[in-house]
C-alpha cells in the first residue's frame, strides 16, 4: 500500500504495478488543494508585489484549466512521466482551479491532526488565514464566487 501525488499514483497505475483502491477527494473527503502561502509581513509590507504573483497565477491558471491536452502536452515536455501516466493523472486527478472550498480545507486541517501529522487541530482557525482580497481582485469575482468549488 502506498500514497503518493497524482502523477506517481498513475505511473504506478499505467505500469501495472498499483492500482486505485481510495482517492481523497470527493463529497465527505473533501479536495486536497495546492495553495499559495504568502507571509502576512509581505502582504503589509509589498501588497502590490502579492497582486501581481496572484493575478499572474490566474492568468496562467485561466490558460490551462479546461484544457487537458494543452496540460498534458506541457507536462510531457516538462516530466519524464509517460504520456499515458500523465494523461490519467491530468484527466482523473489533477483538477485545475482558482476557487478555493474553505469548508475543504477545514475538513483537510482535521484530517491532518486526526492522522497526526499535526499536534493541534487547527481547522477552526482556517478561515483567519484565507484572504480573498487578491484573488477577487485578480479575477473580478466576488469572495462567494471563488468559495465555490
């Protein structure tokens, strides 16, 4: 038994030498997210710098999130994965967005320390440390919106 990031976990199913038995994602499980982490002095100090790094990830994000191929292709020239590992990761787990669930990544906070990677359960405090500000700005969405997921 094993777990590991998307595109290991399809190398792994391609070759024959693994195969799916959980993914952790989907109702009751959440989605587990890639964030952006900036430090709260950066945000004070240089906001401007933060806006353009989020709304150039929006841009970049905004050219590839409905489209599969474009992503396989670059992951392809990128990785020395196989095509067909790195079809399978991009098409059944990778999930390209923008949007950030805070219930999620609350959800995700507990399973953290009921695993015990963490020593405190920090899911109640999660929402203290998502700022919207950026995002809306770099997409022209509300806060609502981008909750979505």
């Amino acid at each position: 038994m094993t777990m590991t990031v998307a595109p290991f976990a399809a190398l792994m199913i391609q070759s024959g030498v693994g195969r799916l038995f959980h993914h952790v994602y989907g109702p009751g499980v959440g989605r587990w997210e890639v964030g952006y982490a900036v430090r709260k002095d950066l945000v004070e100090k240089n906001p401007d710098l933060v806006q353009r790094i989020v709304s150039s990830h929006v841009e970049a994000l905004g050219s590839l999130m409905n489209d599969v191929s474009r992503q396989v292709e670059l992951e392809a020239q990128e990785s020395s994965f196989p095509k067909p590992a790195i079809e399978l990761a991009q098409r059944d787990f990778v999930k390209l967005t923008y949007r950030m669930s805070i219930a999620d990544l609350k959800r995700t906070a507990k399973q953290m320390y009921d695993v015990g990677w963490t020593k405190s359960d920090h899911s109640s405090k999660v929402e203290s440390y998502v700022d919207f500000r950026f995002l809306e700005k770099a997409t022209g969405e509300p806060r609502a919106r981008l909750a979505e997921f």
